[in-house]
C-alpha cells in the first residue's frame, strides 16, 4: 500500500508541475516592443499605419520629387525651420510648429547641427508609418540633401495622415 500511495503521489506532483510549466515554445516568445499594445482609439490619434508583421514599405514621395509642390519647395529653401516645424506638428498633432520650427533654426544657426534633429525625425518617422530604411541612410540624406529630405517628409506626413483619415472615414 505504501509503494502504491508513493507512486500516486510522484504521478500526481509530475502532473501538476508540468502544467504549471509553460510549453517549451513559449519560452521563445519576442514581444514587439517597438509597436506597444493600444487600444482601437488610441491607434486612430495616433495615425500608426506601420504594423508589426508588415513588410515595410517605400516613400510614397521620393527624395528628388522636390519640385512637385513649388510652393513647399520656395518655402524649405528659403526657411527650412518652418516645414520641419509643420511636418512635427503633424506628427505630434499638438500644435507645437513655432516650437519645433524655433528649435531647428536655433540648433541650426548656431551648431549647424540641424541635421541631428532631421535624420531623428525621419527615423521616427520611418518606425512610425513602417518606412523601409536604415538610420544611415537617415544621417547621409539630410547632411547630402537636406532640403529635399524636409520637402520628402512633409509631403509623406501629408499623404500617409490623408490616407487615415480616408480609412477612418470609411469604416464609419
């Protein structure tokens, strides 16, 4: 009787030990960072068009289809701080241009450094709208072309924010 009620009492702690252990594949699980769980609304303000799984895209614009907006293409040549300041604030949404704009100009007037600020809002972007790039390519355009990458991403941010609001529009 005792070796009995022994071996019951192994197959039982077996049993229950290895229920409370995972599968082993799910000790392999990566959760993606990058795209935090948000809830339906959250995803709609936030005009993340860029998934996890979804094979990044290219520019709907390119980088040398500067003069398909004239107008945007005088204003970044003669003041550049202000279409990085538009393109944030589209990003941002929270109104913040002349803030955005001032600090661009300042970091660029004295540093001639507005470059950094550029390559980091274009590699935010890229995460942002699943954009297919690298920050290397991020750094060499704005410092080779930096007008045309401005240019480039205001019209990106345009397209990519009236495509949601397409989308959005048509699932309600």
């Amino acid at each position: 009787i005792w070796l009995n009620c022994t071996s019951r009492i192994k197959t039982s702690r077996q049993q229950s030990i290895a229920h409370a252990r995972p599968p082993p594949h799910e000790h392999f699980i990566l959760h993606n960072m990058a795209y935090p769980a948000q809830s339906p609304m959250q995803q709609k303000l936030d005009y993340n068009l860029g998934e996890p799984n979804q094979l990044p895209q290219p520019w709907k614009h390119g980088l040398f289809d500067c003069f398909g907006d004239c107008g945007l293409c005088c204003q970044t040549w003669c003041c550049p701080c202000v279409t990085y300041g538009q393109t944030k604030e589209k990003l941002l949404g929270d109104g913040s241009c002349f803030s955005q704009g001032a600090i661009y100009c300042l970091v660029g007037s004295f540093t001639g450094l507005s470059f950094i600020l550029g390559f980091m809002n274009r590699g935010e972007m890229r995460a942002r709208f699943g954009i297919a790039g690298d920050s290397c390519g991020d750094v060499l355009t704005h410092c080779c072309c930096g007008c045309c990458a401005l240019i480039q991403e205001n019209r990106e941010v345009n397209a990519r924010m009236n495509q949601n609001h397409e989308v959005n529009a048509g699932m309600q």
